[in-house]
C-alpha cells in the first residue's frame, strides 16, 4: 500500500476513535476557553469569505462540526460541504445539522475532494493541514477553487513551546490526542510551500494565546493579555497558532 494512503488510513482510525470515545472533546475543544477559539476561528473564516457573494465554502477536516457548528450559528444561510476521512464523524455531523439544508458532509481524504474543479470560493480548515502531506493537499485545494478563490486555515505554530514539545516527542503528543503523524509549522517555511503551490496573496499571521485549559472566570483578562501580545511584534512569534491566508490567481486555469 503507498505511504500516503496508509497514512490516511491512519489519520481515520485515529478520528474515528475519537469521535467513539470522546465525539467532538479533544484538545480542550469543549471547554469554555476552547469554545470561544472555536468560535472566533468561525468568525475569521466567515470575515475571509465576505469578499465572495454566497460562497461555496469546503471545510476540510470539518470532524463531527465543533466549528460547522458556529460557522452556521453565525452564517445559517452559508453554502457549505463539511468533508472528513472519518465515518463516524460525518455521521454524527449529518444527524447534528440536518436541519440545514444548505450544509452537506461527506466522507473524503483531503488529496481526492469529491468536488468539481474551480467550484469552491473558499477552502477553510482548523487544525487539519498538519495532519497531511501538505505538498499534496494544498494540490488539491488548488485544483478545486474558482480563480479567485481562497485558502483560509488556522494551524498550530511550531514555535510555540507547548506545541513544540508535543509535536516532537511523540508520548507527550498521545497524552494530549495527537495522531504520530501530525506536525506542526513554521510560517516562512508554510508560506514557500504555498507559493510553490501556485498560490498568491501569501499571509501567515502568528495568533492566538488563549489556552484551552484557562478558567470560565479568568477569560476576560486573559484574552486582554492575548490583545496585547499578538500586537507585540516578537512576543507574538511564540503564539500557539497561525492564520494562513492565501489566494489562487485570477488568472489559473
């Protein structure tokens, strides 16, 4: 079997054990400090996909629909293909948003989207493009968006010591529901791989300070000391994650 499909094998197994044994609950996703990173990467995603006029958007990775869910609290009338290689969570994201008729989930790997090429307006993700082979992921996304189109992910900074630490020691990563395959990325080093992947408009923007595991009661000041520091111009180096933004030519085929 070729490396790459047994790693998407893996990254399956992986996300279908924890859609078993935890649902949507890994990496703080359900605490009340996770929640609120959860819902701001909805409104940066949405913000993103404000330049298109009823956009299509593909949420890559979108698991059981811990951020589909305020993408469409925000945006209930958003075009939206929820796409994961995990059966157990599309599953469980086509009984949760059934109501919605403009939200679709299907089961599929990041490097053979069941969607036409040049269809999208936007391919958003959380957290999901560290668990590829990036080359050929951003590939495909290449492929599937309109001219014009965007590229929008939120994804762990390898700068970050906590991220560093769990990404490179790999018993530490299994505490906290790392899969062995997933990384994580330094920014100039993504944004040269995005270039190289024919896209333009490259932006990586280090954020992001609220931990998952901070106090209900503790946000507030927390999340002014998270405005100070992704303001501050070295201190924001070491954020826990990064926004990559990126467009495809007007001009692409």
């Amino acid at each position: 079997m070729p490396m790459n499909e047994k790693r998407v094998l893996r990254e399956q197994e992986h996300f279908d054990k924890l859609a078993r044994e935890t649902g949507e609950i890994w990496w703080g996703s359900a605490t009340p400090a996770g929640r609120l990173r959860k819902k701001r990467r909805a409104q940066l995603i949405l913000s993103a996909a404000a330049a298109f006029e009823d956009p299509l958007l593909l949420e890559l990775g979108c698991g059981t629909g811990a951020l589909t869910r305020y993408l469409l609290e925000i945006n209930p009338n958003l075009n939206l293909i929820g796409l994961d290689v995990s059966p157990l969570c599309i599953q469980e994201a086509i009984q949760r948003f059934q109501q919605n008729p403009r939200a679709d989930f299907q089961v599929a790997n990041a490097y053979e989207l069941p969607i036409r090429s040049g269809a999208a307006d936007v391919v958003a993700a959380a957290s999901v493009l560290h668990h590829l082979d990036v080359n050929r992921a951003l590939k495909e996304c290449f492929r599937v968006l309109k001219p014009g189109g965007l590229v929008w992910f939120s994804e762990p900074n390898m700068m970050n010591p906590q991220v560093a630490v769990e990404k490179n020691i790999h018993f530490i990563g299994r505490l906290l529901d790392n899969s062995d395959d997933e990384t994580a990325f330094f920014r100039w080093r993504l944004a040269r791989r995005l270039r190289q992947a024919g896209f333009e408009q490259v932006r990586i923007t280090p954020y992001d300070f609220l931990h998952p595991a901070v106090p209900e009661r503790w946000i507030p000041f927390a999340r002014t000391i998270e405005r100070f520091l992704e303001a501050a111009p070295l201190l924001r180096e070491i954020s826990g994650s990064l926004i990559i933004q990126a467009s495809k030519p007007v001009s692409a085929a």
